[in-house]
C-alpha cells in the first residue's frame, strides 16, 4: 500500500482537489475535470485517465449531495475515453475486440428505443454501455503494454483505499460508513453496493495474482484479499458473501480438477431452488439468523414484489423490450403503488431488467456475450468459470450488470481483459515475468 501511495501521490492529491472543486462547484469542477482529461491524454497517461474514471465511477454511487458532480461527470468522461480510444486507435494496436461480443447484444436493444417513453436516456444509456465495453479495454491494455504489471497491482490497491477511506469515515461520520442497522457500505450507496465491489475486487486480485505471482507478493495479497473480506463481512451483504465464498471453494475444485469442479458446479445450480427455499433453516442452524436478517429472507428483502411486477410487463413486450432504462421508467412511474405493496427501490435482478428492455432474444444475445467472455477465458486459466459463476450468482440478486456506469461493471471487464487478452498471455504461460516498472506514476504539473 505504501509503495502504491508513494508512486500516485500526485494522482492522488490531483483526486482530492476533484472532490473539494465539485464538490463545492459543479461548473468549477467540469473545467477542471475536462482540463485534466486533455493533460492526462496529451501526455498519454493512460492508467491515470482510468484511475480517474474509476474514482468518478465510485464517487457516483454516492448518495450524498456533495458527489452529484460525479453523477453528471461521467456521462463526459466515458465519451473522452471512447473518442481518445478512436483518436489515438493506431497507438492502441492491436485492438482489444472485447467489445465485439457485444455488438450483436446492442444491435438487438436498438428496435425498442422507438417505443421507449424515454427515447433520449434510453439512448445515452446505450451508447454508455456500448462506450464502456469498447473504451476501457484498449486504454488499459495500452497501459499494460507501456507499464507492465504495475496497473494490475495498483488498480486493485485503489480499490482497496476507497475501502480504506470509507470505513475511517466512521470516525468523522458515521451515518455515512454505516447504514441500514449498521451495516457497512463505506462511500457507497448502500452495504449491498460495496459488497459487490468488493467481490469483484476479490476475483481481480486473485486473477491478477494468478498471472503475475512473481509481482504479487503475500503481503500484498493478503493486504488486498483481508481488505475485501473484511469489507464483505461487515457489509453484511449475504449474495456478495455467498458468491465470494463459492467462488473460493470452486477455485480449490477447479484446481483439483476442472472436470470435478464443473459437476459440482451444475449440481449447485440444480439444486440453487432447494437451498434458497431453505436459507432460513439453513442460518438459524449455524446460529447467523441476526448476521443474515432472516426476517427479510423470507419477504425476499421485497425483490419477490418487483420481480413479479417486471414479469407482468415483460410479458406484455416478451420478444424486443422497450429499450435500456426501461425498466427505471417503469418502477418510478409505479412507486405509489409498489410502496403500498411494500418495495421501494428498482427490479433487483439484471436478467429481469435485460429482459424488459431488450426482449427475450436480447437475455440470450446479452448471455451469449457473457458466457463466450468466460468460455475464451477458461483456456487460459481455471478462475474464469469460478468467476464466471460469481457474477451469474451476483446478478440474480442485483442489478449491476445492467448498467455501464457504475464502479462494479468496469473491474468485471478489466478482469475479462487480464483474462482472454493476448497481451497479458504469456505471462501465465510463464514465457515471461512480471517486472515492475520502476519510474513512479504521476500526474504532469
């Protein structure tokens, strides 16, 4: 962490200054985020500019009134990234074509936009989601090739100080660390959102380690892995602490043997009915009734209510959908009623959520591009379906894979990146090591 800290120290004093700036000013703080993008890409700082993509992405999910200069900034800030992507395209080569599998995905989602009763956000969110897949791969694979192993370790180490930083918050402000029957979610928006981020950084790290395990040292393993676990427990997040402990114990089996760790892995989805209908007895017989909230297991936390009123509008709009961020139009212009029902909130389930805004043929087509990510990656390495069930798991539950902006979308695809691109290859097939670059990484004056 140290070292992290000493090598960005300008980059990070350059992330204080956007929180005081917009914080204070949203107006100040679009000059001064935009002058930074044009200085970070005239000086082809490539890791920086997604560093601070990231921190803008966490900031976001922030409820707080001070951080809605993050809310509206990244709408800005991915399109930089994709046109510094298109711009400098020939010093990119080759093309990270992650992207690709998506196209079809987003092809398929374009019909429903006319019915749309939001034409306009239905399409930015679109674009968003198209920019981010396309945009975010070559700008981290270009600072892979320039930086070597140094962004893997420090992108993580960033996502571990935003933990870091979240929980001292409990001692200026603890109704800021801690909500929801003191659970903590950090800088987050709720317990639920930090226990997502913290189980994708988890497979990051241990992706990360796994091609790199000359670079990665214990203590900066263990210091990643506690920080993550610890972030995960006291979140209280029971999907995210599920997934993460299955993906653990899946990784040990795929080890073993990848052909166990797959009939294993179909018998616990065959049998993922029985154990939901049994959670309850399941944590009270471990005496974790308290820990798990078992009085809101069996209400399904109100997600039973929202799933049940998106399937009536699904199957109203079954094959196309009515375009992305339907279904936020849906649940807003329904939330009298769905408070007298007893749920606040959106659908809480991203196949639900694809599938009302993009039809049936568009689930497929958006599970197509998710599966085929993993199935490239699984020739590489035995983590990619462990993690491939993580986020099939997670997304039952949570909505995040649904959107684009958000802090938890950008580590899954920078994972899918480390994963299935060439680049990072031989480094796992042991044809060469990781070195550290040794110049610091810092922002220009």
């Amino acid at each position: 962490m140290a070292g992290f800290i000493i090598r960005n120290k300008f980059l990070l004093l350059l992330f204080a200054l956007w929180y005081l700036v917009g914080s204070a000013s949203i107006p100040a703080f679009y000059f001064v985020g935009v002058l930074t993008i044009l200085l970070l890409w005239r000086h082809k700082l490539y890791f920086e500019l997604l560093l601070g993509f990231f921190f803008i992405l966490v900031l976001s999910d922030n409820f707080k009134y001070t951080t809605d200069f993050a809310k509206e900034f990244k709408n800005v800030y991915i399109v930089a990234l994709a046109a510094i992507a298109i711009i400098d395209r020939k010093l990119l080569q080759p093309v990270n074509k992650t992207y690709v599998y998506l196209i079809p995905f987003i092809l398929i989602s374009l019909p429903g936009l006319f019915e749309s009763p939001i034409k306009i956000t239905g399409t930015q969110k679109t674009l968003s989601y198209l920019l981010l897949f396309f945009a975010v791969p070559q700008l981290y694979v270009a600072a892979f090739r320039e930086k070597g192993a140094v962004v893997v370790k420090d992108f993580l180490y960033f996502g571990v100080l935003m933990i870091i930083v979240g929980f001292l918050f409990r001692f200026i402000d603890p109704g800021v660390a801690f909500s929801h029957g003191d659970r903590f979610r950090g800088i987050f928006g709720n317990p639920n959102g930090l226990g997502i981020f913290a189980s994708l950084l988890l497979v990051l790290a241990l992706v990360g380690r796994e091609y790199f395990k000359s670079f990665f040292s214990k203590t900066d393993l263990w210091w990643i892995i506690l920080s993550c676990l610890f972030a995960l427990l006291l979140s209280g997040s029971r999907t995210s602490i599920i997934a993460s402990f299955l993906f653990l114990a899946f990784i040990r089996f795929f080890r073993f043997s990848p052909a166990i760790g797959f009939i294993l892995l179909l018998i616990l989805a065959v049998g993922a009915e029985a154990i939901s209908s049994n959670l309850v007895g399941i944590a009270e017989m471990l005496g974790l009734s308290e820990y798990f909230r078992t009085e809101t297991l069996q209400q399904g936390s109100g997600r039973y209510i929202a799933w049940n009123f998106a399937w009536d509008a699904i199957e109203e709009n079954f094959w196309f959908g009515r375009g992305f961020a339907f279904d936020e139009w849906l649940m807003d212009s329904n939330q009298d009623v769905l408070n007298d029902l007893g749920h606040q909130g959106g659908v809480h389930n991203t196949y639900l959520i694809v599938w009302l805004n993009t039809g049936f043929i568009g689930l497929l087509l958006f599970l197509r591009a998710l599966i085929l990510w993993f199935v490239k990656a699984s020739k590489n390495t035995v983590l990619a379906v462990p993690a491939l069930w993580l986020v099939l798991f997670s997304i039952t539950l949570e909505p995040w894979l649904a959107a684009s902006l958000n802090p938890f979308s950008i580590i899954l695809i920078i994972a899918i990146c480390i994963m299935t691109d060439e680049s990072f290859q031989p480094y796992i097939r042991g044809e060469i090591s990781a070195v550290e670059v040794p110049q610091a990484i810092s922002t220009p004056a």
